[in-house]
C-alpha cells in the first residue's frame, strides 16, 4: 500500500512516499523557506502560505517521479492538520483532501509531532516499542512514553519557553542571523563553555518538568557588560549549549529511570545538534541503554515523517472516518492524540 505524505506546519513544504507492505520509503522531496524568511528574521506565516500554494504541486509531481510510480498507485494520502501555522496548514490539507477525493482514496489528518516522534523508525535501524522519546523541535520540548503508534503518555514538558524557542531567541540576543538556532549551534562549537555561569534550570525539580525561558533572561543580562567581543559571543554560546544540553540529558536519564526503560529515542530539529547527541551517547555507552535519532533530513519537518506516520496508521486499519471537510488544529496537544479504537 503506497501512502503519500505532505506537510506544510511551518516554513518546509514537504512531500514523502511510503510503502506499507516493504516498510520502507520510496522517494520524498523538501523545499526549504530560510532564503525566503531571512531577510525579516523570522518566518512570516502569509508569505509562509503563499511560498507552500508554490511548491506543493511540483513537489508532489518530482516524488512520484523519482518513486517510479503513478497517481494512481497512491491507496492512502495523509497529511499535518495540526499543530503549526494555520494558512500554512490549510495549503497541505486543501490539496491533500482534494487529491484523496479525486483518487478515491481516503485522506487521513495526521499530528506533526507524531510524525517527528516515529521519524526514527525510517533508520537502518529502528527502536522497538515501548521506549522513551524526547521530542525536542520548535516550540515543544515534551518527553513521552511511547507504548505503540497512537499510544503515548506524557511524562514530562517546558512550562515556558521550548528548547527550540530558547535557542532562537538566544541568537536574536546574539545578533545571529536566521534561522538561529542552527547558527548559534555552530557560533557554539569555536566558543569555550565554564567561562560564562549560566543557570541550568529544573535540572534538580525532582520531577521531569523543564524550563528554559529563565536562560534566555541570563544571557541577556551578561550580553550587557561593556566590551562585548566575537570571542565572548561564541564563549557565551557555547556555556548556553552545555546548559540545554545538560537539562535534557538529566531529564531524558531520569524519564529511563522513572519507566525502567532501556530505549530513548530523540527527534525534532534540536535532535541534530551534535553537542546533545555526543552527551546522550557517552551516557548512553556508560548506562547501557540505547538511543536512536532519526537521520539528519527526518530531523526537521518533512514529508517522509507524516508519510510513515499515515503508513502505519493506515496499515493498521485505524485511522477513523473521515467526511472530507477541510479543518486544520494550530493548536493540538499530542496528549490527546490516540489511535482510534
């Protein structure tokens, strides 16, 4: 069963092809809006939506191109309903139930941050369930206990800023360019963490919640000392890096520890900072658990993850009725989110 993926949440317009029966992903395609966004230093939701009308179609068109395959293949179209931008939404979700309607297939609405949550499962190797998952991208910073697909519980989350957020912000205080998380990451490796104290918020709450808005606060009051320098930004940086990255270690540990499980799997954007995946892997080598990431091009929001996340769906014969009306959720808690019984 081929099952097409789009997703158009924020500032990626992505198309992915996923085959249920060889369980694996055929050919998928991402435009990227940076260029688009950069000049006003962050992402602009009319332009956002207007860029997605664009480059939907001839995305659609080069993924079944390079899969090989007609529209007439396609069983099953799923696509991002929510949580995200809600004309950006409504570009994905319009073209997606019209497609469906007019294969004769049905269409299935699919939560984002599922996607980013299985997004792991497309690797040469893939985690089993049950394990723990840290889903660390854009303005959601969440730790869950995932069970199965559409089975999660929620262990522990930000109550304020997202890691994502905390690092965009953090450049903007910086003086970086956008998209900023990605450059304060790399501002990040020539700097020198210890020499600036920076707090590491919740890390000793006792429980599994977190908080990172309190060290964009920090930051800014150091960056107003007279004599900033290049070498002090990246020093800066670097102690702000070490200080997310220590909060959600310590959190990812205790979330293993509280379910008593040995599988940690990590997705969203900031899964790709390195820094984060060298911590998690040392600990994981010392603690003897495993930790999986998806692939560098799952890590940020693409088509393939919401192709897989309606494969699996669709494979398993839940995914409810739907009437063909076209609705997005900009805001929809995953905790809500369950498989259909």
């Amino acid at each position: 069963m081929l099952i097409l993926g789009i997703e158009s949440s924020c500032d990626e317009t992505g198309i992915g092809l996923y085959d249920t029966d060889a369980q694996r992903l055929l050919a998928h395609r991402v435009h990227s809006q940076i260029a688009l966004h950069a000049l006003y230093g962050g992402v602009v939701p009319e332009l956002a939506s207007r860029d997605h009308v664009r480059r939907i179609v001839p995305l659609y068109r080069e993924t079944l191109a390079a899969a090989g395959v007609a529209p007439a293949d396609i069983a099953g179209v799923g696509y991002t309903c929510g949580p995200g931008l809600a004309g950006a939404l409504l570009v994905g979700a319009a073209f997606a139930e019209s497609l469906a309607a007019g294969l004769g297939v049905p269409a299935l609405p699919i939560h984002h941050l599922e996607g980013h949550l299985l997004s792991p499962l497309l690797s040469a190797d893939p985690p089993r369930f049950p394990f723990v998952a840290l889903l660390v991208s854009g303005g959601h910073t969440q730790l869950m206990r995932v069970e199965g697909v559409g089975h999660y519980t929620l262990l522990g989350e930000t109550v304020d800023d997202a890691a994502g957020e905390a690092f965009d912000k953090t450049a903007k205080l910086l003086g970086l360019d956008y998209p900023g998380g990605p450059v304060l990451a790399r501002l990040a490796d020539g700097g020198s963490p210890g020499r600036f104290k920076l707090p590491r918020p919740m890390i000793h709450s006792g429980d599994l919640q977190m908080s990172f808005s309190g060290l964009k606060t920090a930051v800014l009051t150091t960056t107003q000392s007279a004599g900033w320098t290049t070498e002090d930004a990246a020093d800066l940086a670097a102690e702000f890096q070490e200080a997310v990255t220590e909060v959600l270690v310590s959190k990812s540990l205790a979330a293993l520890r509280e379910t008593g499980l040995r599988t940690l799997v990590v997705a969203g954007g900031v899964g790709a900072n390195r820094r984060l995946r060298a911590s998690l892997d040392a600990h994981a080598q010392k603690r003897r658990f495993r930790v999986h990431y998806p692939e560098l091009e799952y890590c940020s929001d693409n088509g393939a993850m919401i192709a897989l996340a309606a494969g699996l769906r669709f494979a398993a014969g839940k995914y409810g009725k739907r009437d063909g009306r076209i609705a997005v959720r900009p805001r929809w808690p995953l905790a809500e989110l369950q498989m259909p019984a």
